[in-house]
C-alpha cells in the first residue's frame, strides 16, 4: 500500500526554520525552480509582485555573508544579559556555508507605479506580499524535504553591497536553503530554552482584543 501524500497541514507542521540539518549537498536547479514558482505565485497587493530572488552560490560570498553575520550575533550576545547570553550561546542562527545556497529575497516598493490598488490606506502592505512569497517558498520547500533558514543577523547596508542591489531594492530576507538529514520536531529556539510557543488559546480573541476564548 503506498503511503498518503501528505496534506498542507502536514507540510505545515513539519517545516521548520533549518540551521544545523544541512547535509552539504547542494538543491539541485529543478527543484530549486519548483519551489522559486511557488513563491512567486503567492497574492500580492494590487497584483504588484514587489519581490525578487538573487540566488547566491559563490563560496566568496557564502563566506564574506557568514563572516558578517558572525559579528551580528557577537554583538547581540553581547547586549543580552549574563543568563540570556548564556542560554543564547548554544543556539546555532544561520546554516550559510553548509548550505551552499542563500536566496536574498529583496523588496520593491515602486513596482507598479504610484496607485497600487489596496495600498493606499495600509503602506506595509507592499512588504506584506513580499513575506508572503517567502512562506509560500519555505512551505513548498518543506514539501520538498527541502530545508529552509531564514537569516536576519545583518546590516541591510552591508548585504545590499554584497550583491549590488540598485537603489530602492531592500533585502528582506538571507534564506539558506538546501537539503537536510532531518526536520527537528521541535523549534530550535524552544529546544534550547530561549523562548517557547504561545498556546494557540492564548492567541485567539472573539470580538474584541483582550478577551478570552468563548
Ligand atoms: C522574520 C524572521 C527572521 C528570522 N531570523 C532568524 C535568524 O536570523 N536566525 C535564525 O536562526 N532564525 C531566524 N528565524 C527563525 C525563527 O527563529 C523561527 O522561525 C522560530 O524560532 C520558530 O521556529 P520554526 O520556524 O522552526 O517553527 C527568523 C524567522 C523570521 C520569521
């Protein structure tokens, strides 16, 4: 008997934000572009597609991001105070190099002109659509039993050098993005003490913000 396909539900429990399942092989391009297409055929405001993918693969740069990225967390250890610093040293925040393929997801926020329709009245609207092209991806990832990292310890400055990003194109996101030996069943962040999910109870309101589920 074959086993089921598994269900969105399915996909959606089983991703996680990947740092040290990296096997070191690298997402072959077919799949690579599988998962590209999911994301961008995700909804976005006024049909505007703000986002753009810059697959990065060059070990120079691979290296030159993670060396950057490196100090970030030295700095942000540094601010945390002695018992979070120490619960924050074993956790490992990015999976760059063993990766061995970073998609910079940048921002847009002039395609389509100045009238985007359903942007006036809510600005963020615009980066909203471009978060969404990155669920769809990191989704559609997982159902590849691709793993997927999200890595935000940089200078927006610096990464916009990095690969020559043109005035007006901000980065949003440093996915890694590669095969894994294994999906971790819990989030890291949990595993190691440093900050647990909300139970969903607590999450949803009825009515009005603030009061407790009916
Ligand atoms: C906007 C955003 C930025 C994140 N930045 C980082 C990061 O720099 N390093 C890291 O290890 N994880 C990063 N994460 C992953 C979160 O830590 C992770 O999603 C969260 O702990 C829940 O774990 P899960 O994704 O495995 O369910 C980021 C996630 C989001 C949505």
């Amino acid at each position: 008997m074959s086993t089921p396909e598994p269900t969105i539900y399915d996909v959606i429990r089983q991703r996680r934000d990947v740092r040290a399942e990296f096997t070191g092989d690298l997402v072959d391009d077919a799949t690579l572009l599988r998962i590209l297409d999911a994301a961008h055929r995700a909804p976005s405001v006024g049909n505007s597609q703000p986002w753009d993918f810059v697959v990065v693969r060059d070990e120079q740069t691979l290296t030159r991001f993670a060396g950057h990225v490196a100090d970030k967390r030295i700095e942000f250890r540094d601010s945390l105070p002695p018992e979070r610093a120490a619960t924050f040293e074993p956790i490992k925040i990015e999976g760059i190099t063993e990766s061995g393929t970073g998609i910079v997801v940048t921002h847009d926020d002039s395609r389509g002109g100045p009238q985007i329709l359903g942007r006036a009245t809510v600005p963020e609207t615009g980066l909203y659509s471009t978060v969404l092209a990155i669920q769809n991806l990191w989704l559609a990832a997982t159902s590849e039993q691709i793993g997927v990292g999200w890595v935000s310890f940089y200078d927006a400055d610096y990464l916009t050098e990095l690969i020559d990003l043109p005035a007006g194109i901000r980065p949003v996101a440093w996915l890694c993005i590669g095969p894994v030996h294994q999906f971790q069943q819990t989030p890291d962040l949990e595993r190691f003490g440093w900050r647990d999910r909300r139970p969903l109870e607590n999450a949803i309101h009825w009515e009005r913000y603030g009061t407790a589920a009916g």
